[in-house]
C-alpha cells in the first residue's frame, strides 16, 4: 500500500484561544487602574503641597515698590508719584486700618496727629512724602527722575521703618 506524500501531513490547526477574560476587559481595567493610580499621585501631591502664608502688608508693599523702580525710568515722575503714593496708601490702610485711601492728605495728616500708631520721625517722613506726591501730581512740580528716586528711597524708608509700631 503506497500512501500518498500529501496524505502524510495534516493541515495546521488554528490557534487556540486559552484566556477565559476577553481582551476589552483587560484594556478597560489597564485604562481604570492607571487612572485610579494618577488620581492617587495628584492627590497625594496637593496633599503635600503647603499652603503658603498670606504675605503682610509690608511684604507686598516692598515688593510693589521694587517693581515701581525697576519702571522709573519708563515713567514720567507725574506717572510715578501716583504709584508710589498708590502702594504707599495701600500699605497703610492695610497695616495700620487707617483710611488713608478715602482721605486728602491734609485729611490723613491732621488725623495722624493723634496717632499712637507713628513716631514722630514717621509722622514727618509720611508728611514730607505725601506733600511732594501732592506738588507733582496737583500743583504739577516740573519734576525730575531724581525728584522720583527721592519718592521712591522715602516710600522704602517709611515701609521698611522699624520704629513704627503695628497695630
């Protein structure tokens, strides 16, 4: 009996399919698992992030100032005594509660008198302060960029005083 070459092999047999969870659900569980375990990371990372301390009034007052005087030269001195009396203003509605923003100087001065919050020598740095930024900005002083490097050091002055007791 003469059996055939082509009868002798047999044909190759599909693959067989041997995992019992079908493919989606590993591709949906990989997605899950990996977005739980993103979630967990961001999480733990604002977890461990500080929160920053508020900065103080005097803080955000020398850090104003010190962008004022990296522009001093890009503004007119009318332009700049306007900011540096803004920041300087600001600073002391903040630190000591007084309405220096809703007053005239004159009106903030002849309160000042009986301030307990201001020595003497900050009493008149304030006063010398707050009557030139009146004679550049109302009486329109020919100021000069020294006139503005003068405002800006007596802002600096004042703000950075450690004679000056907070309230």
């Amino acid at each position: 009996m003469i059996v055939s070459f082509a009868e002798e092999f047999h044909d190759i047999a599909p693959a067989v399919d041997y995992s019992l969870i079908p493919p989606w659900v590993i591709f949906i569980g990989a997605f899950v698992g990996l977005t739980l375990a993103g979630l967990l990371g961001w999480w733990l990372a604002q977890k461990r992030k500080r929160a920053q301390p508020p900065k103080l009034p005097r803080q955000r007052a020398i850090e104003a100032l010190e962008r004022a005087g990296e522009e001093i030269e890009r503004m007119t001195p009318y332009q700049f005594s306007i900011c540096v009396s803004d920041i300087l203003r600001r600073y002391v509605t903040e630190q000591y509660a007084l309405p220096l923003t809703r007053q005239t100087s004159v009106e903030f001065l002849i309160a000042l008198r009986n301030s307990v919050a201001f020595s003497e020598d900050a009493k008149s740095l304030l006063a010398d302060f707050l009557d030139r930024c009146d004679l550049i900005k109302f009486a329109r002083y020919d100021a000069t960029p020294a006139d503005s490097q003068l405002l800006l050091e007596e802002a600096f002055r004042f703000v950075r005083g450690g004679e000056l007791a907070t309230v």
